[in-house]
C-alpha cells in the first residue's frame, strides 16, 4: 500500500519539488549574494540586495504600477464585465457565438495581442490615430505607448481588451447558478428588473466575483508579457512591473543576486495580498447560511 | 439558460411601459441589447480581424487609409510566411512542446490525484496541502533559478523538455486540485466490486479509474495546453535561434520588421489561428475548466 502511493505520487511530487519548489528555495539563497551568473557564491551581503532593490526608485515605482494595475483592473473589469454578463443572460438571437467572441481576446497568447494592439497604437499612422483624427481629435503627440503620462493607461485599457472576457464568462457561468424560484417570487412580488438584479443576482454572484477579483489581483501582480510586448516597461521606466524590473536586472544586466531579491519581494507582496484577501473577503464565502439568508430576504 | 428566460421578459425599457407582474415568456431581447451587444462584438473582435484583413493589404494601403478594407486584395504577405520556413519550424517547437506539458501534466496529474482522492492514509492532507500552496507559488518568481537550473545545471536550455519540463511543474498543482474532487466524486462502489474481482489497485486505477476519467482529464490537459501554447517568459529565457517557439517568433517578426506592418499582421494572424482553432474545438472544455478553477 506505501510502495503503492509512493509509485502514484512520486513522478508529480519529484517534478514539482525539483522544478517549482527547489528554484523557489535557490531565489532566497541567491537573493543574500552578490552574484553575476558565474563562478560559486561566495560574496554574501545579507540583506544588501533587498535594501538595494527597495531603494532602487526603478522597483518603487515598479511596485507602484502593479499597484495601479491591480486596482484599476478590478475597478474596470468588474462593473463592465458585471453589466455585460446580465444583458447576455437572457435568450436572445446569436446567443451561443456572442460568447464565444466575448472569450476570443483570453485565448490569444497576451504576446499575440500585444503585437497587435503595438501596430493599432502606431503614433500618427496607427488604425487607432487615423480614426480619432476622423472627428477631429488626436492621441499624444509621442504615441500613447511613448508619452510617460499615458502609457501605462494604454497597456491598462489593452489588459482590459484581453481580459474582460473572462469575466464575462466567469460571471454568466454563476448566473446559470441562481435558481430560478427566486426569480419567479421576485416577479411575483412586483420587483423590477432592476431590483432583481441588485438584490437577487448581484448577491448571489458574490462568490464568482471574488474568486474572480483574486485571480484577476495575483494575474496583475505577475503581469510580464504585455508589457514587455507593448512598452519593454519604458518610456522612461513608466510602466515597468516588478516582474519586468526583474527578467531586466537578471537576463540583460546579470545581477542574479538583486532580480533574485526582486522576485522574492514579489513573491512576499503576492503572498500577504493573497493571505489577506483571504482572510478579509473570501472567508465570508465559507460561512455560506448567513448569505444565502441575506439574499432571499 | 432557464433564468434567462424570466429575466429576458423584463427588459429596463418595457419596464416602464407595462406592469411589472409578467411571467409571459419570449424570446429576444430589446432592440437596445442588441447594439449593446453589437458594441461589444465589434470592440472584441474588431482589433483581430483588423490584423487579418491589415495581412491582406500592401504597406502603402495601410499608410494611405489605414482604416480601409483590402483594395486590391494582396496575398504576397500570408505566402511570404507561410513559405517563410522559421514559421512552420516556430509551429513544430511550439506544438511538440505544448503536447509534452500536456502529456506529463495528464499522466501525473492523474497518478497523483488517485491516492489523494481514494486511499485513506496519514499523510494523505498534508500531502495535498503542498500541492494547494504550489498554487500561490508564481513562475516568475522561480525564473531566474530555474533559468540557471535548465541551462547551466541540466544543459537543457535550448530544448524542447527543457520548457516543457518546469511549465508541466507549475501547471501540476491546479491539475490536482480540479482532479482531486473529479475522483473522489466517481462511486466507492466500483473500487470494492473491482478489488472483490481480484484487480489490484493499480489495475483498477487503469482499467476502471483512467477510461471513466476521460472529461476531468480533457479539462486540465486542455489548460495545460493553451498555456503551454501561449506562454512566453520561459522560452524567451531558455530557447534561441529555430528552437524558438511562435510567441517568440511573433515577438522577433514584429520588431525586427517594425515597419512591414502587413507582414506583422500576416504573421501574427497565421500564429493565432492554432489557438483559435483548439479554442473552437474544446470551448466548453477551458470554460468548465475555469469554472472548476474558481469554484475550487
């Protein structure tokens, strides 16, 4: 029976333990050392690289646009992808192909869309410019990737592009969960569709959106790609991300022992986020009674 | 779907010209759900299929009226890559990589998640509860190690399991947390009839457990493989010159022909089709599996 385990569990656990856990432990060690990628790890400086980093206004600022990133996301994506999934979740023509477009932006690697959206925002002669100069108006003189001010509100409004799909889904996906009772007595008793949906549906969905904000929080705090897609974190450092900061310091400048202190903030600043959104938000979910009670009052 | 029903018949705008007590079913929304829903369509889909019909047209079309349909119609960018042998070689990386993540993202998940869900023993939560944390465990933050692990360790760095091997290990933890509760929900009765026929566990994991897994293992390999598929921090540290995978081909194509735009458009249009394809064909699988991950 022991040997029975260890055959079925063996090949996933050594894999995880090799190639997630071990780097994760070998990020702490090298974050104590001056390191350049060569040579043993001899030239410890203790906390040198994290005072280092946490003084680097290149990181601070990294920090804050994660930041910005995660709570502009969830303050956009959540009442536009909230008002989308309930003006779909009622039958109507094209239902089924509406949904799939809606999720098409998700599925394209962020890479792709990245590609994309840099040729659409072409300063001047971009899709984006010519349609604005049609009435009248025009984007920033630098190209809305190349103006410090506005740049990371663009890769903002590009992340909203290709995630608001997700919610939407996510989100009708919970609304085939509300029983429909509740609706007919709602009806029955006089509630506008209005009504309905702030003390029926909004309620009942509190669980798929929170799930949904974590995600959509820990995504932003990790976000990589689209950046250094759209804007390599530039102009003048106004978008990096502290991943960015960190693929920089350790790939092109190869100070291991700094990108490794990097990532170890990063990873302790998505932990206390995740362990306090835990405690504060998604516990109410566990106390299921009290909700459902609310709801159907 | 049935909730759409009741909702759909109380629309804001007949709202305020009737009652409110009607229970009267129809199909069809308002006519103002519609162009919503039509605002929506186009700015979802309008910056792709822009890209696809931006491949069929020449430079100069696209610098003179950018916001035009193809006049004429030119096909010389979409066969300049689809000749272009860095492309197909850039598909062939990006596939047999996405299969291997897929395959031992399956094959382990599965062994894993089986005792997990059906044996009782001591170490049975504790066990789980490591793989639970390894979702809180980003790539990002192990990748400068692993870089260092995969290419001056193992001397993998510019191979196909190189990438498929630390992407299968991320991806394992959120396999056996949606697999977990897929097994333990299938009936204890088959497991006593099978082991009273004489099968050993193992035999029943493969002949009973396995063939009746068949749609908890679609979802996670499809999960796997869409990430795997579009994933790009990885290989970008790990694989150079025709190891490269398409995202990273993408990526090249787009800056070093910074002003091809028709050429950026063709190719990138081309390299989306693949996932838009699987998307097609397994969408309700990455929904459900999605769904299974936020419920989880």
């Amino acid at each position: 029976m022991r040997l029975e385990i260890l055959f079925f569990v063996a090949p996933a656990l050594l894999v995880f333990l090799f190639f997630v856990v071990w780097p994760i432990l070998k990020a702490v060690q090298f974050s104590v050392y001056r390191w350049k990628g060569y040579g043993p790890l001899v030239d410890f400086v203790g906390l040198d690289n994290y005072v280092s980093v946490l003084q680097n206004d290149v990181f601070t600022g990294a920090f804050t646009h994660n930041m910005i990133i995660v709570v502009l996301s969830i303050l956009i994506q959540l009442p536009l992808g909230l008002a989308i999934a309930l003006l779909l979740n009622r039958k109507m023509w094209g239902q089924g192909v509406l949904r799939t477009i809606i999720f098409v932006p998700y599925v394209l690697a962020e890479v792709i869309a990245g590609v994309v959206w840099f040729q659409l925002l072409q300063p001047q002669y971009g899709v984006i410019d010519t349609i604005l100069g049609a009435v009248g108006l025009h984007g920033p003189e630098e190209g809305w990737l190349g103006t410090p001010d506005v740049a990371l509100y663009t890769v903002i409004a590009v992340l909203t592009w290709k995630y608001l799909g997700l919610a939407v889904i996510l989100f009708l996906a919970g609304l085939q969960g509300v029983p429909e009772e509740l609706y007919e007595a709602a009806q029955i008793d006089g509630a506008s569709w209005w009504q309905v949906q702030r003390k029926i549906t909004i309620p009942l969905l509190g669980p798929t959106v929170r799930t949904w904000a974590f995600l959509s929080m820990i995504g932003s705090l990790q976000l990589f790609d689209m950046v250094w897609i759209l804007t390599g974190g530039g102009p003048a450092n106004a978008t990096t991300t502290m991943a960015t900061f960190l693929i920089n310091e350790g790939t092109k400048r190869s100070n291991y022992g700094i990108a490794s202190a990097a990532s170890v903030i990063l990873f302790v600043v998505a932990l206390v986020m995740a362990l306090l959104y835990q405690f504060f938000i998604l516990r109410r979910d566990t106390q299921d009674a009290p909700r459902t009670k609310k709801a159907k009052r | 779907m049935s909730a759409g029903t009741i909702t759909g018949t109380v629309t804001p705008a007949k709202r305020q010209a009737t009652n409110t007590r009607r229970i009267k079913r129809q199909g069809g929304g308002s006519p103002l759900v519609y162009l919503i829903a039509l605002v929506v369509v186009a700015f979802t889909v309008g910056p792709v299929l822009y890209g696809v019909l931006g491949g069929f047209r020449t430079n100069a079309q696209l610098a003179d009226k950018p916001a035009a349909l193809p006049d004429p119609w030119v096909l010389t960018n979409y066969t300049g890559v689809l000749t272009n042998p860095d492309f197909w070689q850039y598909a062939l990386n990006s596939a047999i990589i996405a299969l291997l993540t897929t395959a031992i993202v399956v094959i382990f998940g599965m062994m894993a998640a089986y005792p997990l869900a059906r044996y009782q023993f001591r170490w049975r939560e504790p066990l789980f509860l490591v793989f639970v944390l390894g979702l809180l465990f980003p790539a990002t933050v192990a990748i400068i190690p692993l870089f260092i692990l995969i290419s001056k360790d193992l001397h993998m760095g510019n191979t196909w399991w190189g990438v498929a091997l630390p992407q299968a290990a991320f991806a394992l933890p959120m396999t056996v947390v949606i697999l977990r509760p897929f097994l333990m929900a299938l009936p204890k009765e088959l497991e006593e009839a099978s082991l009273l026929d004489g099968a050993s566990r193992i035999g029943f994991f493969w002949r009973i457990l396995v063939p009746l897994s068949g749609p908890g293992m679609v979802t996670v390999g499809v999960l796997a493989f869409v990430g795997s598929w579009n994933s790009y921090l990885l290989p970008l540290l790990l694989l150079q010159d025709d190891m490269k995978t398409l995202p990273l081909g993408v990526a090249d194509f787009s800056s070093e022909h910074a002003s091809d735009t028709a050429g950026v458009f063709a190719f990138t249009s081309l390299a989306m089709i693949p996932a838009l394809i699987f998307f097609l064909a397994m969408q309700k699988r990455i929904v459900g599996g999605l769904q299974g991950a936020v419920k989880g």
